[in-house]
C-alpha cells in the first residue's frame, strides 16, 4: 500500500515528556502486605515494579511536570500553547478540569482547557480531539496529557487488582504544519457501553458520593483487550495507507505483556518493534502510552521519520488507536 501523500494541514509531534513518583515499589515489597508473590505477577503480567504517589503528589502534580519536560524537549515556550487536553480518571478535584490546573501552573493567561474521560484509552481520545482541533484551524500548539494517580482508586485488599496499577504521567506537543506526511496520519476510536460492569469503578459523585474503588473481571478484560485492539491497528493502518510492515515502533497501552505479545502475534509485527514499560511502570491507565512514547524517545529508539502506531483499550469499553510520523 503506498502511504498518505499531498500537503496538509497537520499535528505534527514537536516533545514528549513524562512524570514518575518518587516512590517506586517492587513485587516483593507489595507481597509483603498483598497475598502474592513476585513470580504470580512477573509470569501472568510481566510487571516487575510500578511508582505510587505520596504525599503532595497528585494527578496535577506529575502532569505539570511531564507537561513542562515535553515542553522543553519540543522547544516552545508555555505561552504558545492554546489547547490543553488532558485524559485522566483520576481528577485532582470533581470540578474543575486538571486541565485548567496545569494551564496555571505553567502560567498560561489563555488557551483552551479541558479534560477527556476514556480511562485506560484516554490519550488516544486526548490525542484525537486535539488532532481534529489542530487539523480543523481552532488550535495551533496543543499539550495532550495522560496522567493518573490509580492507586488512590485500589483496593489494596483486592490481589487481582491491586498489583496491576501504577501512578504517572506522559505528555506531548503537537503543533499545525504544513506536511507531506509528517505528523498524525490517521485516528481511530470505538466504545462499546455494554460492558461496563467487565472494568469500572464502584462509588461516584452522583450515586454514592464516594471515590470507589476499581473492580474487574481480569480475563474477560484480556480476551476483548486481544480482539478489539487487533482490529484497531489494521483498521488505523489501513485509514493510513499503511502495512504492519511498515511500523517502525507499536507503543501500546501497558497493561499486560501477554496481551502486548498476542495482539504483536496477531499482526504478524515482531516483538522486538514493541515498546514494552509494562514491566518497569505497571498499567497506568491513561498515562502509559505518552509515558512509554517518551521513554523510547529518550532512549533514542523513536526517532525522526519513524512511523509509529499507538493503541490503547480500557473500561467503558473504549479503545482507540493512531498513526503518526515522526
Ligand atoms: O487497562 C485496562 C485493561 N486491563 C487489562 O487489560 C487487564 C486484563 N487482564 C489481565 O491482565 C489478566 O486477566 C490478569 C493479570 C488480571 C489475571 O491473569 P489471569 O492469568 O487471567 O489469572 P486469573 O484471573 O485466571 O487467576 C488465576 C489464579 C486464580 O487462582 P485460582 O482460582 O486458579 O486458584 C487467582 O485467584 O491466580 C490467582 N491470582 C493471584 N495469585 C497471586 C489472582 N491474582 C493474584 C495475585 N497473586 N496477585
């Protein structure tokens, strides 16, 4: 298949940054306090470690600082950003938007901010909603976040789950240029609300008035995780004009390295064009794809030119994925 041609108008990636806490926890250390043991976790996950917030670290907290490293990394200025979108579940406050939080940490007098609720999918909504933003003329310069704090969401009682999740943020900046194929190519999202009680939470604002804590139903997650996000890579690669064999990196949501491997297997892409922080950072949900997209850019694997798919799946269901030029 021949790839996109003809200039346009795109949202092209200028930076990438990212935030960890400063708290990092191993399995052995979890299987002090949970009933498990690291080799559970590392044979059925892959996860080896995962950062949890404390005090004083919040969602907020490590989106500012993986907004303001992006922002470095990309060379512009705070104050040319006018679209701030931020995909989390696991807001600082119920109102307003960590959007807005990190627009006046950065000191930013202006710009549009707001966030996008699609759990462990976020970003890939995020970065969606800012493309067609930037794309249609309504914004220039867009920071698009994935940050979360899930272990404030954990039930540490609950070894299914408890073990899975970490805390972080990833952010980059996208910025309209005038392209032949650099820069978002294609998007693609999906939801399927029929599945709500596979992946949720169990309090909220409007019915209990509580927080809730995160309930799953881990291997029927896994199977729609495989097939949905199958489907989402060859339907983004085809909107693109692209093969699988084409892909110089999949970054994909981390959630499980054996669904990583199945969904890789299922493309006939080799392992070794995945970006795998599963193991280092645990699932954390929105903010692992921005987070695994910078550590692969810091390490110098992505680099100018490169095309790269990212791809993400989470409760809702929702799933989404994109193919962008480096
Ligand atoms: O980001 C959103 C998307 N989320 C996902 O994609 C997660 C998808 N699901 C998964 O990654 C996997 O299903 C899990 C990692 C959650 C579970 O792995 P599994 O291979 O499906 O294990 P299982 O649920 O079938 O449990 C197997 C056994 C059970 O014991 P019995 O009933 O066989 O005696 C569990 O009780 O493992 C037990 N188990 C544990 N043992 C030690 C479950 N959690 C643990 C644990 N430590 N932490």
């Amino acid at each position: 298949m021949s790839a996109v041609r003809g200039l346009s108008r795109r949202a092209v990636l200028l930076g990438t940054g990212s935030a960890l806490p400063r708290r990092r926890v191993s399995n052995a250390e979890l299987a002090e306090t949970v009933d498990t043991s690291d080799e559970w976790i590392v044979e059925r996950t892959g996860i080896r470690s995962r950062y949890i917030a404390g005090e004083g670290e919040t969602t907020g907290t490590l989106a500012v600082e993986a907004s303001r490293r992006a922002l470095d990394a990309a060379g512009v200025p705070a104050a040319e950003v006018d679209l701030i979108v931020l995909a989390t579940a696991t807001p600082d406050q119920t109102f307003p938007a960590v959007a807005t939080i990190v627009q006046a940490k950065l000191g930013i007098p202006d710009c549009v901010a707001f966030d996008v609720a699609a759990v462990c999918s976020g970003f890939l909504y995020a970065l969606t909603v800012a493309d067609s933003m930037v794309r249609g003329g309504a914004a220039r310069t867009a920071l698009v976040i994935g940050a979360e704090t899930f272990s404030r969401i954990m039930d540490w009682e609950d070894r299914t789950t408890c073990v899975l999740f970490g805390d972080g943020a990833g952010a980059v900046v996208l910025r309209a240029e005038e392209t032949e194929d650099r820069g978002i190519l294609a998007t693609r999202l999906h939801a399927d609300g029929r599945h709500n009680e596979l992946l949720f939470v169990d309090g909220g604002v409007s019915t209990t008035g509580t927080i809730g804590k995160l309930r799953m139903r881990g291997q029927e997650v896994f199977r729609h995780a495989v097939v949905n996000l199958s489907a989402v890579l060859r339907e983004v690669l085809d909107a693109a004009g692209h093969d699988p064999s084409d892909v110089d990196w999949v970054v994909p949501h981390q959630a499980n390295k054996r669904i990583l491997d199945a969904t890789a297997r299922k493309l006939g892409l080799p392992p070794e064009r995945v970006v795998v922080t599963v193991d280092e950072h645990a699932n954390t949900s929105a903010a692992s794809v921005p987070l695994a997209l910078d550590v692969a850019v810091k390490d110098g694997r992505v680099k100018r030119g490169d095309l790269v798919v990212l791809e993400a799946m989470g409760g809702g269901f929702t799933w989404g994925a994109a193919v962008l030029r480096i």
